[in-house]
C-alpha cells in the first residue's frame, strides 16, 4: 500500500501494528532494530545482519540513513527537509525515531540500557534440585542420545518464581505448546544470552529492562515436558545458540 494514503484512522492504526509485527518478528524480537525498521523499512533489518551481527545502534541508523540518501537524492524526487540531518546527510527517515518511540515508554524516560553485573544468581528460588545437566544425554521421549543444551531444575507448577540470572533487556518472548512452550530470552551483554524455557505464565514483554533477581514468570511443563521445571540456557551470538554449558555462569 502505498504511503500517506490510508485516510481512516482505525485503518491506519491496524496497518500499522500489522506491520510493526512483521518487522519485530523479522528483527528476532529486537525492539529498537524493529523499531528504526519500522521506519526505515525492513531493508534496516537486512543491513544490520550484514553490518553489525543484526544489532541495532544509533550510529548503524545514521549509516544506513545516508546511503539512503545517497541513493534517492539523485532521483530528484528525494530532498533532506530537516536541518539537523543535512549537516550529517543523514537525510532518509528518522534517525531519531527510535528514542521518540520509547519516550512515551515507563513514565515517558528514555531509560539507559540496564548494565550487566556479570555476576549471575540462580534463576531459580528456593532449594535446588538439578534433575540433568548440560551434556549428551538419552532423550526423555524416546530414549536416543541426544545433546541437552541446558541445565534442568525441578520446581513447583505455577508457584516457583523464575528469575533473571543478571541486569538486562529481554529480546524473546514466546509462548506455545511445543518445543521450549512458553519461554524468555534476556540479553545482558553482546554476545550473552540467558534463556528460561517450559515457564507456566510470563510476566515481561520484549523490550522489558530487567533487574537481576527480578521475576519473570512461574515455573511450568509447557512445550515438550514430562513434568514441572525449569530449562536455562547460556546462549551466544546474535541467533541465540545454545553452545556453552551454563554451570560456571551459576557456579555450579
């Protein structure tokens, strides 16, 4: 559809959220990269993988924004109408869209990105019992060998606190019946992933800054579970892979 042509607000308002969803599902559940994408375009999106390990930042928007520029300006269909852009040539779009989106966030702050400790606490409360570990293992389902990519803990369906490991943002939040069910990724750092799968109910939403300590959800068994616990992951890298054992992060 072409832009500016939506006259009815409702109308505006539903394609609108449609296809913020669309570039939050694209961006991994990044909220600032879907958020300059939403503005930009999806090809931000593109860009960031091919840039910067699909990672949003003030200084990759204004990049793109200038090639954009580049690009349009010899159409002559495309002008830089801001003067606080045509100084940098950082002409396409709104560089500065994604700090006057999240000021009407948590009492219209812009709040800073919540530093990381990097001194974990167990993602758990109360007394632990570790029910398996990170390591090749015989699948619960049907007993083959398998890689468990985590460390399992027993709780108590729909009562146990699940817990950030550490300060952080939360980039996942996904809720289903199968594979990890109802599950949260929080980031803490680049490169540095905890992931809290099989929860019973979810309490953050993607963009959340998260204290460490702070709940999250309820222990569950939803997903592929024989029983009430909770999954955690360390993962890495921008696509979230489950390669290094959590135990030394918990001091286990």
């Amino acid at each position: 559809m072409p832009p500016n042509t939506i006259e009815d607000p409702e109308r505006s308002i539903d394609v609108g959220i449609e296809y913020f969803a669309d570039m939050l599902e694209k961006a991994g559940g990044e909220v600032k990269l879907a958020l300059q994408a939403f503005n930009f375009g999806g090809g931000f999106i593109d860009y960031a993988i091919g840039h910067n390990n699909g990672e949003y930042s003030k200084e990759l928007a204004v990049e793109f924004s200038q090639m954009k520029y580049q690009e349009l300006k010899h159409t002559g269909m495309y002008s830089c109408i801001r003067p606080e852009s045509a100084s940098t040539g950082a002409c396409y779009g709104d560089i500065g869209y994604v700090d006057a989106v999240l000021r009407y966030l948590k009492g219209g702050i812009v709040e800073e990105d919540v530093q990381p400790t990097g001194s974990w606490v167990m993602p758990i409360s109360g007394a632990l019992t570790q029910t398996s570990d990170y390591g090749m293992r015989s699948d619960p389902f049907d007993g083959t060998k398998t890689m468990h990519r985590g460390i399992d803990f027993a709780c108590t369906n729909a009562v146990t606190p699940i817990r950030s490991v550490d300060n952080g943002q939360v980039v996942s939040v996904q809720r289903g019946s199968s594979g990890y069910g109802n599950s949260v990724i929080i980031k803490h750092e680049d490169g540095l992933y905890s992931h809290y799968a099989h929860l019973f109910t979810i309490r953050v939403q993607n963009g959340d800054s998260i204290q460490k300590n702070e709940e999250i959800g309820k222990c569950g068994s939803t997903g592929n579970s024989t029983g009430p616990h909770l999954h955690f992951e360390v993962m890495t890298e921008n696509q979230y892979r489950s390669d290094v054992d959590p135990a030394p992060y918990l001091d286990l």
